[in-house]
C-alpha cells in the first residue's frame, strides 16, 4: 500500500498538524512532514477525525436487500465518515445464531468499505420467549459482543435477567429497546399536545422509562453491562443518570433525529417522520442535547433504518417507522452540538468514535490519531453548507427527514487501515 500525507489538517478540531500513513497505520503526526512519494491530501481548514463507529445500524441484509444491502449499506457508512458499523439483528432469517452472523460478518469483509460486527438477537426469532445461541455467536468467527432484540422490546423480565447473566461471563452487552408493548398498543407517535390534536394513537414516555428504570436496576443486580438503544425523553435522562451516580455498569446512546426534529413535524403526515422510538417535544430534545454533552448520554447512534420507496410513500398508519441516518448523522451533530457550543470536536470524536468503539468492544477502531495507531480515519470540512439530497446517497433507500434541509460539514476523505474509501466526498 502506498503511503498517504494527510497535511495541515486540524487534528480533532485543535492543532493543525500533518499526519503521514504508511500501509495500514499511522507513521507520524507533526508539522512539516515530508511528502517523499506519498500521495499528498491538501486537508486546509478541513477537521481531522478517528474514524466514527456506529453501534446501531440496520444493513437488512439477509432478507430485505430491496432496503439495503451490505455493500450498500457500508458505502453509505463511508460516505458518512464511519470505519466501523454493528448490524442489528432484525434479519429475515433473524440473526440469532453463529451462522446468520458469521454471513453478515462475512459479507462486511467482502464489501470492503468498512468493518461490519454483527449484533446477534437476544431471544430466537426476536420473540422473546427463548435465548438464542449467546455464547455460540460470541465464539464464531463473527466474535459478536452485542445482543440486542432491537425492534423489539425484551420485556419479560427474567429473559432480561437470563441475558445479562449469560453475557457477563464474557464481557458481552445488552442492548435494550426499551418499549413497555402493553403501553405502546396501536401507538403512532409521541403521546401528547400533538396527538391529542391529530387524534393518532399515543406513545407515552413511561413506556420507554418503565423499562429502562427496570433493566438498570437489573444490571445491577446481577452486576452486567447494560446499554440503552435510542433513549429519546428526559425523563429516561434521568433515570440513566441516577444509575450511573449508583455506580450501575449502563451506557446509552442517542440518534442524531432525536437531538434534531420534534412531533410538531408529524403535523404534516408525512410518514418519513414516522420512527421508532418517536419523535418527542422540544423539551425532550433540549434534555438529549444537555444529556450527550455532560456525558449521561454516552455515544450518539444513527439507528440508520433504510425502507423502500412503498412502505414510506403511503398513508401515515400503513407505513413502516425509520430513517436512514448514515450520511448525515455528522451534520445533524455538527448543527445540533458543535454549532451551539455544546461540544468541541473533540467531544465528537469521543461520543461518535471512541466510546461506540469501547461499548462494543470494536478493536483497532476509536483510537487516538497518533503514531502507530491503526489509519481509521475521516476528513471533516467543516465550513460546507448544503442542502440534503438523497438522490446522491449512496445508500438503497431515500428515507430521509432532511431532504432538501440545509446542514452543515461534509465528509471530504474516509480511510479505512490506510486505504481511501471516499476521496474528495466520493466513493473511492
């Protein structure tokens, strides 16, 4: 592989240093680097970033490759700045033994654009009545790490419990999705002023409460790691943060949606709103905002949830709940945390790259842009003002929130150990 001098370039928002790569790790960050033979990228004004990680993506494949596919799923993940993404387990077939993500884990290494981990499924066939196959998942060559019913609440209490237990012998996790069923009947959006107005069935906080206030109270129970997918309210803020200041092994992420958009929007019935769990009020946004800043909320995680054309372009009842996030979710942090002063680039690079990576235990990814480390890297020009257009994504599917909105940065150069994966914001 032939050597890359990334020069002048502010390395995490700070200091503008040069970075040289050589093969598939970094050879030396200073200023003044010599170029020598090394292909030379001009990164003037542009933010330098370890590679970013997602914890939380749907690439559909086994099963729905008219949503997404591995290959296209990844793509979109470069072009969005991430080295390294973890499947969700919500396949057709389900994810739920060490041969299904063994194929995902497989079809990430095929694809080349970033590394896939898989999530397995806490319970066979995600329906929550029976373990699947934990340990035999971790020690597959997939090596997974994360179990998650996501889609799917694990709502009875003691295959909750079971699960945790399981884990901890090696150093697994549970991701929850936390949603009481009972409480979330016939729901369609977030339960308050807004629903009671369009008359569409109410998803109350309490639901997503409930079951956070119980897993952690669980954890510490039995003295396992828990994290919470997608935590949307403040009031889930505060339970999380009161598990913490006990000392309780739980983490928690946030999408870059939820620190953005509020129900007031589904005002307009357009379904590509319709997500799960829903948007909230201001209030809960502010919460989020407040919450990823002080560090009570973890990472941030993009819940990319790709869906054809049909199953989004129909009535607001009938269609199905998600957003793509990949090739935003940078933007939408840029806009919401770093613009506001919330968090530094730094920061960013902690919730969207390091932490993520420590959670799931993704190793070679998340580490500091130093010498010796491995070259998992994006460029950042944090000056570009755009408006969205899912035309150019590289993802499958268009169902984004943002269309036609302008955001903030763009993702100029993504290298995944060395190897440019999107050169000058296209795919390489």
């Amino acid at each position: 592989m032939s050597k890359i001098l990334i020069r002048g370039a502010k390395v995490l928002g700070g200091d503008v240093q040069d970075v040289l790569i050589d093969g598939e790790t970094i050879a030396a960050v200073g200023t003044g680097l010599e170029a020598g033979d090394a292909t030379v990228v001009d990164a003037e004004g542009q933010i330098l970033l370890p590679g970013l990680v997602d914890l939380h993506t749907h690439l559909r494949e086994p099963g729905r490759e008219d949503s997404e596919t591995v290959l296209t799923g990844t793509q979109a993940a470069a072009r969005g700045g991430f080295t390294s993404v973890f499947a969700m387990a919500n396949t057709f077939p389900v994810a739920d033994t060490a041969g299904v993500v063994e194929q995902v884990w497989r079809l990430g290494k095929e694809s080349g654009y970033c590394d896939v981990q898989p999530i397995g499924a806490v319970t066979v066939g995600l329906e929550g009545k029976k373990l699947s196959e934990l340990g035999a998942m971790h020690d597959s060559a997939a090596g997974v790490t994360v179990f998650s019913d996501d889609g799917k609440c694990v709502d009875d209490a003691v295959i909750m419990r079971r699960a945790l237990e399981y884990v901890k012998a090696f150093g697994g996790v549970v991701a929850q999705h936390a949603q009481e069923p009972r409480l979330t009947e016939g729901a369609q959006m977030n339960e308050g002023l807004v629903s009671a107005e369009l008359g569409l069935g109410g998803w109350p906080a309490v639901a997503e409460e409930s079951i956070i206030a119980r897993d952690v109270l669980l954890a510490e129970h039995v003295g396992s790691r828990v994290h919470i997918c997608h935590l949307s309210t403040a009031g889930s803020v505060e339970i999380v943060r009161w598990a913490k200041s006990r000392g309780i092994d739980v983490t928690a992420e946030v999408t870059p949606h939820h620190l953005l958009l509020t129900d007031e929007l589904v005002r307009s019935y357009n379904p590509v709103y319709k997500v799960n769990p829903p948007l909230r009020t201001e209030k809960d946004v502010m919460a989020l905002r407040e919450a990823l800043a002080d560090g009570t909320i973890d990472i941030v995680a993009t819940d990319h949830a790709p869906h054809p054309h049909e199953d989004k372009d129909c009535e607001w009842a009938a269609a199905a709940m998600g957003m793509v996030g990949l090739e935003t979710a940078l933007s939408v942090v840029q806009h919401t945390m770093v613009e506001t002063g919330l968090l530094d680039w730094a920061g960013v690079a902690d919730r969207m790259s390091h932490k993520p990576a420590e959670i799931g235990r993704a190793t070679g990814h998340g580490r500091p842009v130093s010498a010796g480390e491995p070259a998992n890297l994006t460029l950042v020009d944090p000056a570009y003002r755009g408006e969205v257009n899912p035309a150019g994504f590289a993802s499958r599917s268009r169902n984004t929130p943002y269309e036609g909105r302008e955001l903030p940065g763009r993702i100029t150069h993504t290298f995944l150990r060395g190897r440019a994966t999107v050169v000058d914001g296209k795919l390489a």
